[in-house]
C-alpha cells in the first residue's frame, strides 16, 4: 500500500516539475517546408494586385512578403484570400502571415499583429493646372475653394469638419469625388494616401503643397495570436529592415 502511494506520488510530481509541451512555432515549421504562406486579397493597388493571366503578384505587400522569405532563406507562396476570411485564414492555418490590414480591437481579439511599418494617412489633392492655387490645408478651408466628396463615407465627414468655410460638393456613389476634380466642378477631394498613389498614376492628380497627412491609421501583418515565437521574429526584421531603409524605399517604389 505504502509502496502504491509511493508510486503515485512520484508520478504525480514528475507531471507537475515536466516542461510544458508547447505547439510549434510557424517560424519552425517555415524553416522545415522551405516556405513561407502569405496570404493576400490581390485586390488593394498598389499593396497587392492579382494578374488573373497569370496568377501572379505585385505591389508593396509582395515586395514586402519577398524579403522576408529571401531573409528566412525559403520561397514564399502567395496564398489567394479575401477581406472577409482574412483573419478566419491565419487563424486556421492556412497561411503564416497576412499582407497589410488595419490594426483594430476586432481583429486583434483573435489574431496577433507585427509592428507597423506603413499609415493609412488622408491628403489632399488637386489637379496639376491648379496646383500653384492652394499651399497648405488652411488654404482650402476658404470661401469659394470647392471640395468634392462621396455621400456617406468618411472622407464626406472629414471634409466637413475640416473645410467649414469651404464649399463642399457632395455627389452620390458610385460617383467618386475625384471625378469632380477631374471634370473641372470642383478644385480638391481628399482620399487616403494607398488610393491617391493609384490615382496620381492614372489622372493628372497630385498632393497639395504644403499639407502635412491627417489621421494616420497603422496598418501592419497578422500572424497567429499565440505564436510569440513568430510573432518576435517577424516584430524584429520589421525593425531591422526600418533601421536599413528597406521601408522607406518600397513606399518610395509605390507612391505611397
């Protein structure tokens, strides 16, 4: 009996002094298989675009997903998603990081973010014969300069709280207030810093002088919640590759 209970309590305190077993990592796995999965919507110019020809990739997110599988010396593999199942993707598995999505406390309750290393920022825009018009924001928050917006979204909100003394123009969807710039209607629209690279590329648009970007939004990578394995890796080539300048010079790439 003595003998039994002996037993017992030595497997019970072996159980209790043995090391926790934990999963692991997504950074093992990765170095395992050779391959990095990236999830990406192909549908965010300039972050990430799909040719469907070809099924391939490109935009500041790829550029971004590349290097980090150069950096972990594996291949990467881009991994088709949409907005709706993003989270839902990281979550179940099937890729080890997401491309660019902002940061918000939804998300966060069930995935895990890296640092950020890009904004969602709002800047205003012109066309390039009345650049020399306006310097600065102050300068469009005047009588007669005329603000083209979309009803309902938040940049309508936005141009109102910013430009009271202004003359907001408001057209309904699926018109864009950049088409009332473009038409001549109207002199300025506001827009993100993501859409009006696009923009910039396609019209004859361009940032007004002088005006310093508004209501910065972070923007970063998901990863898998509780792989703080993964998530400190990814966290620390994010800041060794702001400290290089590798960042800066992909948003220069994209307009961003």
């Amino acid at each position: 009996m003595k003998f039994a209970v002996f037993a017992l309590f030595a497997a019970a305190l072996s159980f209790i002094s043995a090391p926790p077993a934990y999963a692991q990592s997504a950074l093992n796995e990765i170095l395992d298989s050779g391959k990095l999965k990236f999830g990406t919507t192909g549908d965010w110019n300039p972050m990430s675009t799909r040719d469907p020809a070809t099924n391939s990739y490109k935009g500041f997110d790829i550029d971004v997903a590349t290097e980090l599988a150069k950096d972990l010396g594996v291949e990467v593999e881009f991994v088709a998603t949409d907005w709706k199942t993003l989270v839902n993707g990281v979550v179940a598995g099937k890729y080890h990081l997401s491309g660019s999505a902002s940061i918000s406390p939804a998300r966060m309750k069930a995935a895990g973010f890296s640092a950020s290393y890009i904004s969602v920022e709002i800047l205003p825009f012109t066309t390039k014969d009345k650049v020399g018009k306006f310097d600065g924001w102050d300068s469009l928050n005047q009588p007669g300069v005329k603000v083209a917006t979309t009803l309902g979204t938040t940049f309508e909100k936005l141009a109102r709280e910013w430009f009271p003394n202004a003359d907001i123009q408001v057209v309904e969807a699926p018109a864009r207030g950049y088409q009332e710039v473009l038409a001549g209607r109207a002199d300025v629209f506001i827009t993100s810093n993501i859409e009006g690279s696009t923009l910039s590329a396609k019209f004859p648009v361009v940032r007004v002088a002088g005006a310093d970007a508004r209501a910065p939004s972070p923007i970063a990578m998901l990863l898998p919640q509780g792989d703080q394995v993964w998530i400190n890796y990814v966290n620390n080539w994010v800041k060794l590759k702001q400290l290089k300048g590798f960042f800066e010079t992909t948003r220069a790439k994209w307009g961003l």
